[in-house]
C-alpha cells in the first residue's frame, strides 16, 4: 500500500495505471473522485458507506511550471540545401542563431535536441506512402519534391525527420514541465506540407504532427494552432478542416501563395468554425494585424479553451521581407507573442511551442525572432 500511495503522490497518469492493479490484488474497490482541485480516493469496504482515506491537491500531483524558455536548434538543420540563391536557406538559421549567441539569448534558454525515432508521429499526419516517397527521392539524388515546388537535396529526408524530432522536443519539454515554452529554429518549414504532398518549401508539417503528438502522447485535448507567416498555411488547414479539437488560425496575404485561405474556409462538418482564416491584403498596416489578433483570436481562443498552443512562426511579414507584402515590424512580432501568451495563461498554464516557418530577409528573421524569444521570456 506504501508503495502504491507514493506512486500516485507523483503523477495523476499514474494513478489511472496502478488503480486497476489495485482492485484485483484486493478484496476493496477504490473509487477516486475530484472535488474542486483536490483529489480523492475513496476505500471501498463491501456494500457499507464509503471511507475516504486520503485526499491530496491535484496541484501536487503536476509538474510545478517552469520559468525557462527552450530553444531547438541543431547543426543537422544546415544540411537541407535547397541549391544556390533559393530564400529558404541555411543562412536563415546562421543568422537566427548568430543573433541569439550574440544578444546573449541563446545562453539564457534551455537548450534542446531533436527527439530520435519520431516516425511513427509523422505517420500519425502523412501517408506512409508520401514518406517512402520523400524517402526515396532524396536516396535518388533527386532536386525537387515533385509533389510541389520544393527543392530538396540527398539530406533533406534525415533533416526534415529531425526538424519534427526538435520540435516534438518541445513539446514534451514543456509538457514535462522542464519549459515554459518554447522556440524551435528549425528547417526545412511546415505548414504548407498537407497529408499525401510537400509543398512551398515544406516536407512535413512539423507544426500538424506536434498537435496530434501533444494530443495523442501527452493527452492534451484541445489544440490551438495559430498561424501568423505571411503565406497562408494551407497543409495545417486541410490537416484539420474536419477536426473540431484543433483550432486553426491564420492572417495572411491573400490574394497570395499558395492561393487558399479565403474567410470562407471554415472548417466542415464536425470542424465547422474551427478553422479562422483573415485575408489581409498587401501592405495591411501592423496596427490592424493586432487589431485582429485582439479582436478575433482572442475571443475564439477563450472560448475554444486550448490546453497547448502551437505557433507557426513565420517572420515573412515583416515589412522588410524578400517574399511577403505586410507590414509588420520587430516590435509587432513582440506584441502578437504576448497576445498569444495572455491566452495560453489564462487556459493552459503558458504552454507554447513556438516553430519557424518562414522569413527570408536575415536582419529583419533574426531582429523579429530575438523579439519574439524575448517575449516568450516575460
Ligand atoms: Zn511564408
């Protein structure tokens, strides 16, 4: 019984393992209910009224919240050479790690790995057919993902494997409560990466098989996405357009690659108004970019009630980016990050994980992702 009751003073999971245990090594059922934020366990005695015999503060029983903020990074995310002159390249990540050593930033988080062996997550988003697929064009030394307009090299398959390994890292950094959050510098990107088809420089969506990894592995059931890269994130939308447990939300450039993303897509079926999408069109000031995030987001969060936030941090609207239009700033970024926080305080303890996505002008990625780490540190 000792033994037993220290095991559930640890964790709730595991209560919910030994309890089964229990009642078939005795003659005694248990029952455990909670009151509020105590739980309890109630012996069971025969037919005659039941005793409770301890109760403990569910509080207790979870990891107490962390203050530090993580940080993915990995050399392995080098490797992915889309080929001389692309945007989407590795100096994108020299610069956001060389600004981060220099500012002091990348010393003050916890530093994280890739996770090994996630293929089965990647399974859980595409088809195991896409992935040999991958596999196989990269083993071939082929130049494009003939699924879409990606370039890739004889690595990208490992790299991109990795680049969900970071980020499922993350998750469970800050799931186990070693993080409050966190920022994943990894590459190549992933949002626009839907099921059966990489595309826009994505392989797999590294963002869609961390929600179904947050779900699935750690229990979370509802999950926020929100999406703030300048291109529309049309992978991670047709992963969940029929999923009611995953809140997309995106503002873009739109009319724009990859051309979906109209406010008219809003989910179907079960997933009926669980995907937001807000078109903006090119040249959208800053001020109404918050402006939406206040007014839009933040009502639908609060009412969605996300126990994980995810964020697909593209930094492509940046009014000085190579490929976006929008006019957002260092400062715009800082600001969204803290909406964001603001609601994942107040429904799910602060847990983010943040991912990159795109942004392709060095000074303007490295400046808005200091901010956006900076403010993930408040
Ligand atoms: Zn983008």
């Amino acid at each position: 019984m000792r033994g037993f009751l220290s095991k559930i003073r640890n964790t709730t999971t595991r209560i919910v393992l030994c309890f089964p245990d229990m009642i078939s090594e005795t003659p005694f059922g248990f029952r455990v209910t909670k009151v509020k934020n105590v739980m309890i366990l109630t012996l069971l005695v025969s037919s005659a009224a039941a005793v409770p015999i301890f109760s403990v503060e569910t509080a207790d029983l979870q990891p107490s919240p962390a203050t530090a903020t993580a940080f993915v990074y990995d050399p392995i995310y080098f490797k992915h050479l889309p080929g001389p002159g692309h945007p989407e390249r590795p100096e994108r990540l020299q610069a956001i790690v060389e600004h981060l050593e220099q500012t002091g930033l990348a010393a003050q988080g916890l530093s994280l790995h890739p996770k090994p062996d996630i293929s089965e997550w990647i399974a859980a988003v595409h088809t195991e057919e896409y992935i040999r697929h991958v596999e196989r064009l990269c083993a071939d030394g082929a130049k494009d993902l003939d699924t879409g307009d990606t370039a890739i090299c004889p690595d990208t398959y490992r790299v991109a494997c990795a680049a969900v390994g970071g980020v499922l890292a993350a998750v469970d950094a800050v799931m186990d409560g070693r993080a409050r959050n966190a920022f994943c510098a990894v590459r190549p990107p992933g949002h626009h990466a839907t099921p059966s088809r990489g595309m826009g420089f994505c392989v797999f969506n590294n963002v869609a098989i961390a929600a179904r990894y947050v779900q699935k592995r750690h229990g979370a059931n509802r999950v926020l996405i929100v999406d703030w890269d300048v291109h529309h994130g049309n992978g991670t939308q047709e992963i969940f357009y029929h999923d009611p447990t995953v809140l997309y939300f995106s503002i873009h450039q739109y009319p724009f690659y990859p051309g979906t993303g109209s406010a008219k897509e809003r989910g179907e079926g079960p997933g009926e108004g669980t995907t937001i999408n807000v078109p903006l069109p090119a040249h959208t000031l800053e001020e109404e970019i918050i402006h939406v995030y206040s007014e839009t987001l933040v009502p639908a969060a609060m009412q969605f009630k996300p126990d994980f936030v995810l964020i697909s941090a593209g930094f492509d609207a940046h009014r000085d980016d190579l490929l976006g239009s929008l006019e957002m700033t260092e400062d715009g970024f800082a600001t969204l990050t803290r909406i964001v926080k603001e609601i994942a305080e107040q429904c799910c303890r602060g847990r983010i994980v943040s991912v990159l996505e795109g942004g392709y002008t060095l000074d303007a990625l490295s400046r808005s992702v200091e901010r956006h780490i900076r403010a993930l540190m408040e």
